[in-house]
C-alpha cells in the first residue's frame, strides 16, 4: 500500500462538530440528560424507581459494600484519554478494589450524549461477559463510573507479553466475548461500535469481559439500522466507513479483525514487510476496495480460518451473527480449554504494576 494514492472516489462520512450548549446542570449542580440524573450521591432515571445495581448483585466480592466517592482512595492511575483517567482505587474499609473512571464534563452536546449513554448501558448491563458498573457520581465536574478491576488488563496488553495467542485459548476468548455481544445485541438492542482489543478485558480468573459503551448505539428493534460515523475506524467495517446504514453485524467484523491479530500478532491490515501504520486514507481504502483479510491456511486450522473468513464477509448479510459463531466448529473443537487459558493469564505479570 505504501506509495499508492489514495481512492479518490472513497466516500466517508464524518459528523461535523456539534454546537456547545449549557442546560445539562440543573440548578442543583445534577448532570441531567432526560430522565438520567446523576451527581455526588449516585445516578438515578426519573422513569424507575430504583434502577440502580443493588450492592453484590453481580458479585461476592463486593457484598452489601456502600459505594461513596470519599471511600475510595487512589492507588494509582492505570489509563489516560482524552476524556479522562481510569485509576486504581481502593474502597478504605474493605480493600476491594476498583477501576475508576474519571471524565471531564465536556460542554459538546455530543460527548455529553455519549456519557450518557455509557451510563445507560452500564447501568442496566446485567451480564457476565460485560465489565460491571457497580455505581456512578457527578462532582466538581468530573462524572466517575465505579467499575470491575479486570487485573490483567485488555486483550492489548497480554498481545504486548505474548506477541500472539493460541488457537485453543482464542477459542476461549471468543466464546466469552460472542456470549456478551450475544446479550448486547440480541438482548439490550445494542451496538457496541468500538470492539478493539483496548476494550476486551481480561482478569486472573480467565474471565473477558467487554467495557466501554461511550459510542454504542441502542436500537428500536432488531430491523433497525445505523448511520452515523462513530468508533475506532482501524476496527470498523466497511459498510460504516462508506456512511452506509449497518446494524449488529458491524460489530461481528470489528469482532473477527481482533481475533485475526490476535492470531498472527499484527494487524491484519498491516503488511508483514511494511513498517508502521498506513495512512488513515490507505487503511479506509484497504477495508473498502480490497478482499477482506483471511488466516493464513498453512498457519491455523481449517476451523479458525473458517471462522475468521464468517466474521470478516465484506457484505453484512454473508456475516454469521454472535449466536451462530458460538455454534461454530472452531468453538466446538476447544469447549474444554477454559481451565487452560485461566492458568495462561494467571501467570501474566499484571500490566499495572501495583503489586498485587
């Protein structure tokens, strides 16, 4: 690709920036978007009447635990965006710990919707293949989300310790990461938009789990479709990056180009003698123009290559949905290889580096 000018008829569309507005706070100081409100003593909607997460529905772990910003003690940071920090923290009296998410308020509508959203989802996400969200504040401009530590971080960072995965715990991965989109989509209606290996987490106990719902888009009903340019456009499918409608389907590619690089330890549109990225319009090409990328036969098994090439059809209705792939013979071929993958992780150092 390197050299090769760029299509010129390629077609992209890109949301032009949104309007600052000032009417999200009430006079209480309350983030407030419909019936969503939120601030230092938890989140709410107006429309139930008690929505939020009662204290260990999700785990154990976390038992009758009151949630309160100035019970958490700061261990260290663990993330940076642009939006904000994600820090280990330490509840005082239990020593459980937490991942806080920490955003600044932006004034753009269009972040503020997608806070929003984020906290929607999080907040009615009753999954165990989704990152839980035990609570949410609004303070001093900063809304914080109390999250699940996933103690071995994102499928990114065991890539950067093990350079690829293996067949038999790829079928692991997959098993648990189709089983949250499986409920995201078929369930709450939702299209996660940005499934990258940064938003795959994985704990000591082998668990993955999906995070990160700040893009994801809920639909009516399981004919309706998208049209908006949002997410990590290295993932996206090409059906997005044309700025045509798309549906759940879309996160089935971004799905199948994370398990291909976790196959071959590389992009899978990075060639293998090429150094660095290509250029936003060279790689947006590539999704588009060219035939979508493939395991290499002579390297994995006829199921993984047949499994790949199920996720990565350039034509959304050739895709298999989330449910299909679980039936999936490269699923199938690996079912007893849970235990395995736990004691892989297990033995990863944890990429935080707080001494646990």
């Amino acid at each position: 690709m390197k050299g090769k000018k760029p299509n010129r008829k390629l077609k992209l569309t890109i949301p032009e920036e949104e309007k600052p507005v000032s009417n999200y706070l009430t006079a209480s100081g309350t983030f407030q978007d419909g019936d969503l409100l939120l601030n230092k003593k938890g989140l709410r909607l107006k429309s139930a009447v008690d929505c939020a997460p009662k204290s260990g529905e999700h785990s154990d772990d976390v038992k009758g635990l009151e949630f309160h910003l100035e019970d958490l003690e700061t261990v260290k940071v663990i993330g940076k965006g642009s939006g904000g920090v994600v820090q280990l923290v330490r509840h005082k009296w239990t020593g459980t710990f937490f991942a806080l998410k920490g955003i600044h308020l932006n004034v753009q509508e269009e972040i503020r919707n997608q806070i929003a959203q984020e906290l929607r989802i999080n907040q009615a996400s009753q999954c165990p293949q989704v990152v839980i969200c035990y609570h949410s504040f609004f303070h001093n401009g900063i809304i914080s989300m109390v999250l699940e530590y996933m103690d071995r971080g994102s499928l990114a960072d065991i890539l950067r310790q093990v350079q690829t995965i293996l067949e038999p715990y790829l079928a692991v991965v997959c098993k648990q990461v189709l089983k949250g989109l499986v409920y995201l989509h078929n369930v709450k209606r939702v299209i996660h938009r940005d499934i990258k290996p940064s938003n795959l987490l994985v704990n000591h106990k082998g668990e993955v789990k999906i995070t990160d719902f700040g893009v994801s888009a809920i639909l009516a009903s399981s004919m309706a479709q998208r049209d908006t340019f949002v997410g990590t456009y290295n993932y996206m499918s090409p059906e997005r990056i044309i700025g045509g409608s798309y549906d759940y389907k879309s996160d089935i590619w971004s799905f199948g180009l994370v398990i291909l690089e976790c196959g071959i330890g590389r992009f899978p549109y990075v060639p293998i003698d090429q150094e660095g990225w290509p250029s936003f319009y060279e790689l947006l090409e590539a999704i588009v123009e060219q035939p979508p990328p493939a395991a290499p036969a002579d390297q994995f098994s006829p199921e993984f290559c047949s499994f790949i090439s199920a996720c990565v059809q350039k034509e959304p209705k050739l895709r298999s949905t989330a449910a299909e792939l679980l039936d999936h013979p490269f699923i199938k071929k690996f079912e007893d290889k849970d235990d395995d993958f736990r004691i892989l992780v297990e033995n990863l150092e944890t990429p935080f580096n707080v001494g646990l």
